[in-house]
C-alpha cells in the first residue's frame, strides 16, 4: 500500500514521523510473472499495475534470441578477466556452438555490480 501512495502522491512518511516528505522517483521494476494476468485475478493490485506499466519493455527469453548469445559472452570475458588475472582473445569454436545448442531454459538477469 505505501508504495502504491509513493507513487500516486510522490509523498512518504517516515516510521514515527506525522511530516510528510515529497519524492522524485522513478520506478524500474521487472518480474517473470505476468502480471495483467495476476490483476485480472486478483493477484496483484491494479492500481500499481496501471502505475508500473507506463512504459513496458518486454525482452525475450535467451533461447528466442540465440544472436545475442555471443554479445552477452563476451560481455562476461570483458567484465571478469582482468579480475582473474586473465587475457582471453577467442572463444573456441566448440564452446561457442555448446552454448548457442543450450536450452536456456528460464531468463537471463541483466543484473550489474
């Protein structure tokens, strides 16, 4: 429910505080669930819903789009190989396919550190 009034009034307040405070937010949030479907079910409150989904952005499962798949490994190699104290330069050819025949089941998290 609060969070529900953060976003309609832009206003919060503190545990055990009366004073109002007004925030500037915006919201980034994602989920697995569909949750047009969890609303109509009374699953999910409608008021957040229609709050979160001002601009969607649907991203495929890794599995319908295996052309980022080598995009995304070496964005991994690039982020974690001077840590390890590595250098890679190729990818073998073998590992690369092995990865690309993976199932994939479930999502890819975006998450940063």
């Amino acid at each position: 429910m609060e969070l529900l009034r953060v976003l309609h009034d832009d206003q919060f307040e503190r545990v055990g505080s009366t004073r109002a405070r007004t925030v500037n937010a915006r919201i980034v949030a994602a989920t697995n669930r569909d949750l047009g479907r969890a609303m109509a079910e009374g699953d999910f409150r409608e008021g957040l819903y229609f709050r979160l989904s001002v601009f969607p952005i649907q991203v495929l499962p890794l599995r319908e789009r295996r052309e980022d798949i080598p995009i995304l490994v070496w964005a991994y190699i690039d982020r974690h190989q001077t840590p390890l104290g590595r250098h890679i330069e190729r990818i073998p050819a073998r590992a690369m396919a092995a990865l690309r025949a993976y199932a994939w089941p479930g999502r890819v998290s975006a998450e940063r550190t």
